[in-house]
C-alpha cells in the first residue's frame, strides 16, 4: 500500500489532491481542522482515507493525532508528504497585529517543521524505511514580494529558504525534496480575504485598500484551475528525479524577469504605479 499524508485536504488544492490521489490508487492520510470536515471526507472516500482532525498551529493536537496513524506508516513507510496546509493574512505591515502576523508564521512555516519533522523517520531519514518524497505547496509569493500581502510574502520566503535547507539535508538518504509555487488558482484562499482589509480604511493606505475587494477579483479572473496542480504532484510522485521547482503561472517568463532580473527600483515604480490604478491592478 502505497501511503501519501497530505496538510489541510478540506477545500482547494488539498481537496483535489486528495480526490486526485484516491483515484490513482493511493491510500491517503489527511488532515482537517474540524470534525465536520473529517466526517464529510471519511463518509466520501470511505476506505481509501484516514482524516485527522487538528489545527497545526496546535503542537499537542498534531503530535498526539499524527502518533495515533504511526502503526500505518511502521507497516507502510511514506510514499509522500503534501505540505498543503496554509492561510494567507493581508494587510500592511505597519497596521497589521502581533497576532495576525504571528499567526500567518506559524501556520505557514512553523507548523510546517513540526510536521515534516514528525513524519521523517517514515519518509526514509529512519533507513530502514525506503526513500520518499516531500512536495511542498509554496508559492510565487515567496519569490516576489506584493505590497499589503508582506505577511504571507514573508512567510512562503521563509518556507522557499526551509524548502533548500530541508533538500540539501536529505539528499544522503535519498528523499526528494520538491516545490510548487503557485501563482493565483482557482481555491478559496483569498476570497477568504474580501472585506478582511475595511477595517485597514482608516490609515494612510486607505486610498489604496478601498479598492482590495476589485483586487481580489482580478486575481480570481485571471487564476488557472487547480488541475495544473495535481497534476504536477502526479507528475513529481512517479518521476524518478523531479524537478526542485515548479513554477505556476500565466506568464512564467515575465514574472521570472521581474522577481529576478528587473532592477529593484524598476520594479518599485511599475508596482506603485499599477496600484495607483486601483481596479486594474492583481497581485502577481
């Protein structure tokens, strides 16, 4: 039985992984926040999932709930780990809360490690079990920094620096280390955000957030479908040397150009000037 675990398989990416997965053949541990959501995937895809139910941003919950599925992977090993799971927190950096931004951090990287490092021994670092894989959803966010998105900009930056460390570390025993970095897909993870930024109206950057919502909207219009990215986790789970990243979006080369290429000050001027224009302006 081949075993994949996957953050986070509610809605969006996760969701279609897991449905994408099951299909294929893969038995699949998942996991959710709320016990609504586990009973809804558990009575779905029966005998083909196990569904956790824990918030990774709480330690106990996580250890105690990725212990109990360990006679699985002491009788399986790992295929693969999904690092899915993840929340974006907008707003600018000088009003946005401890909270808020403490939060962003730890469900986006911190949580992240706890995870991955409970499930390593079964992805092949304990050598009696064979080599696996590790896929990590990130993001272009963390190749290029968006103004009033600096909290998840940041975040998928650090998780690009822990995608390398964690690559570079592992390559002894053998495990694979992948990234996806997605540009704007069609799941729920800003729409979450319409209206989250009224309440930013009141400051200096009010001008420009009037027209988040519009935003926000653009993004969605212009997003691919979530198919492109099960289907490279398809693609990376039977190659046998996939690729460390895997960009997505519209127009790779020009988002490569700006991210890397484009003097700093250049790219300064365009991104205030789209903003400037309020209702024609998407994140990248």
């Amino acid at each position: 039985m081949k075993v994949v675990f996957i953050t986070g398989v509610s809605t969006g990416i996760g969701y279609a992984t897991l449905k994408r997965l099951t299909e294929t053949g893969y038995f699949v541990i998942g996991s959710v926040r709320n016990a609504s959501d586990a009973l809804r995937l558990s009575n779905e895809f029966g005998s083909k999932v196990h569904i956790l139910e824990f918030d990774v941003t709480d330690q106990i919950k996580t250890h105690t709930q990725i212990e109990s599925i360990y006679p699985i992977l002491q009788k399986n090993g790992l295929a693969c780990l999904i690092n899915n799971a993840g929340i974006a927190v907008p707003g600018p950096l000088e009003y946005l809360s401890e909270q808020d931004f403490t939060y962003q951090m730890d469900v986006n990287v911190l949580a992240v490690r706890r995870v991955t490092n409970m499930l390593l021994p079964y992805l092949g670092s304990d050598t009696q079990y064979n080599p696996g894989k590790i896929i990590f959803i990130s993001s272009v966010s963390g190749l290029f920094n968006a103004p009033f998105n600096g909290s998840y900009c940041i975040s998928k930056h650090a998780l690009e620096s822990m995608i390398d460390v964690y690559r570079r570390e592992l390559y002894r025993f053998g495990i694979q280390v992948s990234a996806i970095e997605p540009g704007p897909i069609k799941t729920e993870i800003w729409r979450k955000n319409l209206g989250q930024l009224d309440k930013f109206l009141d400051t200096p950057y009010g001008d420009i957030l009037s027209s988040a919502d519009k935003m926000i909207e653009n993004s969605d219009k212009s997003a691919l479908p979530v198919k492109v990215i099960t289907d490279i986790i398809d693609k990376i789970l039977v190659a046998g040397s996939p690729k460390t990243r895997y960009l997505v979006h519209k127009k790779p080369f020009l988002f490569k150009l700006m991210s890397a290429y484009l003097p700093d000050k250049f790219v300064d001027k365009m991104v205030h000037k789209t903003l400037s224009k309020k209702d024609n302006y998407r994140p990248v």
